[in-house]
C-alpha cells in the first residue's frame, strides 16, 4: 500500500493516457475536464469529481448563457429585489413600481456595477483555461528565435521536419555560426563560417588533403571567393567522382556538430532559400535518429544527470512525430515496447548497452515521446508568458469547483432504500412481541453503517499495481526460434544450426509454423515479427560472435523471404501451384549462365567495347528472356554504337521502354533513357527521367548530379 497510485485519463472522444503519477497529471494541459473520467487499473473508469486529488488539474467549463441575464436584469432594478413577471402579475405588482425609484436610485446604481464585475471575476478563469487547451498545438510549432538551453537543437531539428519547414535555422554559439536549411522539413545544405568545421578543415582532419594544399587553397578563396569544390577539383585535388560522396559526409559532420550544442542562441529564417547546390541528405527522420546514435554517450549521460533516478513514462502520443518514423533498430525496438512506467532510467542503463539506452532515452525526451520526471519537460511556450506561468504555478491550471460535493448526497440517498430490506428481520423477532418494532428503525441505520464497507473499496488500488506487470510476462509466444532460458552463446550457435538445416528443406509454411490452410496474411505478419524478434542479426551486440551472426542473417533471410511470399495473395498462388507440382519446373542453370554473361557484357560496354558487349547481351536474352535490365543495358549499348545517334534514338528507345513495361521500378532503364534524351538535346525528357530515378532511389549520385548540371536542382 505504499506505493504511489497511477491514473490513467479518458477524454469525451474516448482518447486514454496514463498511467501518470499524481505529481505528473500536470503534464497533460488542458485535457482533463470536468466531463473526463478516471481509473486506476486502466480497466473501470469512473467520472473524474470521484477523485479530489485530481481537481486541481480539471479544467471547467464555462457557462456564458448563464452570465448574460443576470447582469443586464439586475442593472435595471438597482438595488431591489428582482421580482419576474409572473410574481408581480400573481400579486398585482405595476409594472412601473420601479420606474419612480429611478432617479434617487442613480448614486444607488452603483452598487450593482461592484458585483457585476465581481462575478465576472468569478467566471474569468476558467474561460482562460479554456483557451490554455491548444498550448500543444503552439508547443508543435517551431519558433522564430530562442535560447538553445531552453530549446535544443534536436528539438527544434524535429519541429522543422514535422511542419515541413522551410527556411534556415541559424544556431550561434561563441562568435561562430552553423546554419541548417531545409526544405519540406529536410536538411539539404549547411554551412559554417568556423574554419575548423569548414570542408578544407574536416577533408584535413580526415587526411584527404595535406596542409600545404589546404593553405594553397585557402589563400586563393582569400584572393576571388570562389567556391572551394571548384577550386578543389581545379587543382585536382579531390576527384570528381568522389565530390559529392564528400559533400554529404561533411553535411552529416556538420549536423553532427549543430545536434549536440548545449548553449548559445538560435534564428529561425522563414522561406529562406538555400543555395542552388543544395540536396536532400535522406529521410529527414532517419537522418535524426542516425544523427543521436553518433552522440557521445558520457555527455548525455551529464546532460540526463540526475533525471535518469526518475521512472520513464511514455507520453501517451503527445509527442513530436511518430516513433515509427525513427526507423529504431531491433534493440531500440524492443527498448522502447518495454518500457511501462514502472522502471526508471538507471534500470534500463543495466538491461542492454548503456550507450545505446542512453541515446534511445534522449532523444525520445527531446521528441516528448517519454519522459523522465518533472524536471526539464516543461514546454519553451510557458517561458514565453511569464504573466500566464506566474498565474498559475507550474504552469498547471487550477481551477478549483464544488463539483466533487454532489457525489456525497449520491450515496446517501440509497442508502435509506435498505430500509425496504429491513423486513428481512421478521424472522428473528417472531418469538417476540410487536415492541421491536419501534426500534428497528434504530438498528436501520446500524444496519446501512455496514454499507460503509464498500469505502474499503480500496483494495481497488491493489490491482492496479499487478495489472501492468503481468500482460509483458505473458506477451511472449513460443515459436520455433526460441531457445530455452539462461541459454549461453554457444547452445545458441549450436541449436540455430540445426534450425537452418531444418528450414533448408521446409516450405515456407513450416519456415513460419502457421497452418496452411487457415492462415491469412495477419497471421503471417504475426508469425513473422515473434521469428523477427529472436532471429534478427542486431540481436547479436557482442562483435566476437560472428558466426551466431552469419547464422541468424541466414535465418533471417530465410523466414523474410517466406513472409514476403506467403503475405502476397498473388505470390502465395504461384508458391501453391509449385508445391501441387503445377508450376513449370525453371532451368536455374540457364538462369546462372544469363547473369553470368551479363555481368560480362556489363564490363565490356563501361570498357567502350560496345560490339563485344551488345553480343553477349543478346545471348544473355536468349536464355533469359525475362530480365528488364537485359533491354535496357542492349538499348543503351546500341545507341552508343550507333553513328547518327538522334535517328537512332527511337529505335534504341524501344528496348528500354520495353524494359520499364516488363519492370516500372527498373532504375537503370531510366538513367540510361534519361542520357540518350540529353544527347538528343531533350533536356526538359531527360529531367523528367532523372527525376524519376530519384523517386524510385532519393540517393542515386548520378541523377542528383544530371540534375545540378540541368539546373534542374
């Protein structure tokens, strides 16, 4: 019993968060209203007013139909009583009886005013409190300038990327500057005015340059202010082909240095453009995770501090974005799944790599997707109105009602309803005489005390604190990839061997273990993420177990490809006719000997020996027939072969059309298209292909670097 109760919240549209501590209800802002109901085991709700200890978080609803008669009435009849029509016409009161009282009534007018504005008063805060309510909705929103202590970068980084921002974000620290551009809320150039952190100081740091070359270098940015990538490729220094793969890790360097600054202030530039060289640098929310993942674990453990004593508790989807969007891996999956409010960070620092807990942990506390404690997760919007925080102390709102008083006089009216019980007693008096009957009243009312039993109705507490224990202990299903308790590393190599022999030979309903009859797809997505959670190779932390590794990416590989099969309705007919023997047997060795000779033809068209090549490409399709790429590397071949390239174009065009007709998603075929249409002259088609190629590959280099030379970028 001394534990501290948990409640969980439920909102009119049948929303639920929790659990929350009493301490923590705060942080919900706004939700809790007078019509929200209440638990403590997550199960049975009840209305809120049955709860004192969360009135000081219940917002109230105002009632402006109420307020509007009452002032414009009493103002009229001064200080009087107010008497309404029907009164005066029941006892024949005149109309006009107040009239006369008008004039000496103008200095007594004043009165009312005083009560007026006092009831006003009285009904002021909790419309303030109503409009408190979207205080999230402005908390989502990325603010014009700040201080970074109170706002970090990753904060502001994921604000940019959930609104879709455009614009330049400008993080200044000690005299110097990084700035951040985005576009649709990803990051597609930044620049820095630090030497230390300029391109000709990280390609130093990464030995790519000599010192002597940099200063060259230096001096003749100095003398025209010209771009230093030119000059690098001027002067031969760096090679083409390496130039934007150098780009962007210095673009990632940079986001590395801007994400992990602690003090100094910041500028958000609305709609700034960023240069015409700027490009995506990937998944916007992919890059934030990848980008924490490379913190310094020892400087955000001093960062988290003492906060990490505090239990983690989820924010029950008040949080920036979606976790899913994060791309966690297997162990920052299963981390997270786990974590129930009833574990604090310095429990979960000893359940996995401690580095890697400590990252997970800070930047789900930075995207408000857990939370540890009160401290440090109040939102920048109250340092914004300190009127509005010194109002209502930690920021809490705290309108205090009379509604809990109603439920009292509840229970105590059915409690005189036993009375018509109380005739049960007859059995007991029988031997005696009518007398009792005057008192049991009296014991009437002893009888009902007994209803004051159910106020023990707190044992109710007690399962909340065993109810989230044990679903998680439960969860765990059996499948035929888990292995027995307290197995060590080498029972595990030596089972999972056996395993994969197993599979080898099974067929794709037994690599899974569902029924094949029965099945539906839900219960392959099922089946394959409890296989998924033993058999992923990021299960595997210890670098020294190579092989438990190798053997799980093999199983791995084994149960994706089984699920990816069995989850297609299409596939799964194909796979069903193969096992009925329907399905035409497949030559895999005439299969083997095509890719073989088109990897051959694949040397000899990048060698220029577009004769040799385009022979044994047409091999290559003879035994294979079935291949995209195929055509679209024998139309390209043919078109660099042909002497009139434009009258060859349409004919060459063919074969690559027929190859995005046999596969949409084939990359080359567009890239190859989109060359043939710049040789021709037909830049606005060659745009439209290389786009193309970026939808189906946002990180193919050639494309992006066609499209810079278009202009197109």
């Amino acid at each position: 019993m001394g534990e501290a109760k948990r409640y969980w919240v439920r909102n009119e549209q049948g929303r639920v968060w929790g659990p929350f501590p009493a301490e923590q209800l705060g942080r919900l802002k706004g939700q809790i209203t007078d019509k929200s109901e209440v638990s403590l085991d997550g199960r049975s709700f009840r209305p809120v007013a049955e709860f004192p200890e969360v009135q000081p978080f219940v917002v109230h609803r105002a009632e402006p139909r109420r307020a509007e008669p009452a002032p414009t009435e009493r103002v009229v009849e001064g200080n009087a009583p107010y008497i309404g029509p029907g009164l005066r016409a029941m006892f024949s009161i005149p109309g006009q009886a107040a009239a006369p009282a008008a004039t000496p009534s103008a200095p007594a007018a004043a009165p009312p005013a005083d009560p007026a504005p006092a009831a006003a008063g009285r009904r002021g805060p909790p419309v303030m409190n109503r409009q408190a309510a979207p205080e999230p909705a402005d908390a989502m929103s990325l603010p014009a300038s700040g201080d970074l202590g109170v706002i970090s970068p990753i904060r502001l980084y994921a604000l940019a990327a959930l609104n879709a921002s455009n614009g330049a974000l400008e993080l200044r620290r000690d005299g110097r500057r990084i700035t951040v551009s985005f576009r649709r809320g990803t990051p597609a150039y930044l620049s820095t005015d630090d030497p230390d952190l300029s391109l000709l100081g990280f390609l130093q740091s990464k030995k790519l340059i000599a010192p002597q070359q940099a200063a060259a270098v230096q001096a003749e940015l100095a003398k025209g202010g010209a771009d230093p990538v030119s000059v690098l490729l001027q002067r031969q220094i760096i090679a083409p082909a390496d130039a934007h793969r150098l780009l962007g890790e210095h673009a990632l360097f940079l986001l590395d240095r801007a994400l992990e600054s602690t003090r100094g202030s910041f500028t958000f530039h609305a709609d700034a453009p960023a240069p015409d060289s700027a490009f995506p640098l990937g998944q916007k929310w992919t890059l934030l995770a990848e980008a924490v993942r490379r913190l310094d674990a020892g400087a955000l453990r001093a960062r988290l501090g003492s906060r990490l004593t505090h239990p983690v508790v989820r924010s029950g989807g008040l949080g920036i974005g979606k976790v899913e969007e994060l791309a966690l891996n297997a162990q920052e999956t299963r981390l997270y799944a786990g974590i129930d409010g009833t574990r604090t960070g310095e429990e979960l620092l000893k359940q996995g790599d401690p580095a890697a807990v400590l990252r997970l942990l800070h930047l789900l506390v930075e995207l408000k997707h857990l939370s540890l404690g009160d401290a440090g997760e109040e939102d920048f919007t109250g340092a914004a109105n300190p009127e509005q925080s010194a109002a209502r102390p930690g920021g809490l709102p705290t309108p205090i009602a009379v509604a809990p008083v109603p439920p009292r006089p509840q229970p105590q009216t059915p409690r005189p309803t036993p009375l018509s019980v109380a005739p049960v007693a007859p059995p007991r008096p029988t031997p005696a005489a009518v007398k009792p009957v005057a008192p049991s009243p009296r014991p009437t009312p002893a009888a009902v005390k007994p209803a004051a039993p159910p106020a023990p109705a707190a044992p109710r507490p007690t399962p909340a604190f065993v109810k989230p224990a044990p679903p998680p202990a439960a969860k765990p299903a059996p499948t035929i990839a888990m292995g027995p308790a307290g197995e060590t590393p080498t029972a595990q190599l030596v089972r999972l061997k056996g395993l994969l022999d197993r599979l080898e030979n099974a067929t794709h309903y037994e690599a899974l273990g569902v029924d094949r009859k029965a099945a539906t797809a839900a219960d392959v997505k099922r089946s394959f993420v409890l296989l998924a959670r033993d058999l992923h190779p990021d299960t595997v932390t210890d670098p020294a177990q190579g092989e438990l590794r190798a053997i799980k990416e093999r199983l791995f590989a084994r149960v994706n490809e089984a699920a990816q099969i069995l989850g297609d309705d299409a596939r799964r007919k194909e796979y069903e006719k193969e096992l009925e023997g329907d399905k035409k047997e497949v030559d895999v060795g005439r299969i083997f000997d095509a890719e073989d000779k088109f990897q051959r033809a694949e040397i000899f068209i990048k060698a220029r020996k577009y004769k040799e090549g385009l022979q044994v490409l047409d091999e290559a399709i003879v035994l294979n027939p079935e291949e995209a790429e195929f055509y679209a590397w024998r139309g390209y071949a043919r078109f660099l072969l042909a002497q009139d390239r434009k009258a060859a174009f349409e004919e060459c065009a063919s074969d690559i059309r027929k190859a995005i007709k046999m596969l949409d998603r084939c990359v080359p075929a567009y890239v190859f298209l989109g060359q043939m249409q710049k040789v021709i002259g037909d830049t606005k088609g060659a745009a439209a292909s290389f786009q193309k190629v970026l939808q189906l590959d946002d990180r193919n280099v050639e494309a992006q670097r066609e499209l810079r030379m278009l202009g197109k970028r």
